[in-house]
C-alpha cells in the first residue's frame, strides 16, 4: 500500500508540472496508512452499500487528515508491521511525524513520514516487491486471518483513509456474495 501511494503522489507531482492550467498548479494529495481491525459490511436499504468501520479506520483517516501535502504518513502500528521484514523496511526512509491525537477514542499515536529509497539500477516497483513482481512469495506464510462475526467480516488488513468513505469495484463484488 505504501508503494502504492508515493506511486500515486508521484504521477500527480509529474501531471502538475505538466500542466498548463493555472487550476491544477497546486494539486496534491495526502495519504494516511494504518493496520489494524476493521468489521465491513452493507448498509442501507433503499441505496445498498459496503462500508468498513471501526476505530482503526478513524486511526486511518488521522492519519491523512494530520498528515503532509505530497506526502505518505504512516501510524506507529503500521511502522512496526513494516520493520518486522528488514527488506521491505529497507526500501523506505522513514522520518516520525508529529504525533496524532485522537479525542473519540482517548489515544495519541506516533505518525511517520514514508520516503522511497531508490537504488541505483533502476526505480521499478516490480524490483522493490518481495517476489520480483511475478505474484510468487518465497518463505514468509502469506495467509490472510479473517473470522466472520454474523455482522460482516473484522480482518486484520491495512486500512487506507483513502479509501474509507469510497465503494471500490472489488467492495460491491464481495458484497454480493454476502
């Protein structure tokens, strides 16, 4: 999710310097990543939709909210996630943010400042992911933990505030088959 994101912050950087509409010369965005819990599940009626809630959701979007312009910022839990495998941590730079409080829920979490760190043969992603780009892990179990409440699905995943108020396609797939 993190190369996902600096990917997404560069080709807007690129877009704007391309432009030559005064409009988009301050386009930007800010991207807040945590890991945590979250439950999923439809809501409504009469307008069915997929929604995930929880408060590591909200932890997700502070960290958007608090973050930088152009910008990934990450939570503690997430950093710590990401320094549990050495290679991935070692193809980021990553500088602490200032903390961020979060009055609903009584909790003030460390934020951190993601940075790419680029070798010198080239900057593909494929050569930045841990199975070279052709979907095969070597080592490391993979599996995903999830445990049906009756209400919707509660997975450990990353949440991504980005993408906390949106459907994606993938979303209204699922929730088919609910």
């Amino acid at each position: 999710m993190i190369q996902v994101g600096l990917e997404m912050i560069n080709i807007i950087a690129e877009e704007r310097n391309k432009t030559k509409n005064p409009a988009l010369r301050n386009l930007d965005m800010r991207i807040g990543i945590h890991t945590g819990k979250i439950v999923g599940g439809i809501i409504g009626t009469k307008v069915v939709r997929y929604d995930i809630f929880g408060q590591d959701v909200l932890i997700a979007n502070k960290m958007e909210s608090n973050g930088m312009a152009g910008a990934v910022c990450i939570s503690e839990q997430t950093y710590k996630l990401i320094h549990r495998n050495n290679f991935v941590a070692e193809t980021f730079e990553f500088t602490e943010h200032r903390p961020c409080e979060i009055g609903t829920i009584g909790k003030t979490i460390k934020s951190y400042k993601v940075e790419q760190i680029f070798n010198e043969v080239g900057e593909s992603s494929e050569e930045f992911s841990e199975d070279g780009g052709d979907g095969e892990y070597e080592g490391e179990d993979r599996s995903h933990h999830s445990s049906n409440t009756g209400y919707g699905n509660e997975d450990e995943i990353e949440s991504n505030s980005r993408h906390s108020n949106s459907r994606k396609s993938e979303d209204r797939e699922d929730s088919d088959e609910l």
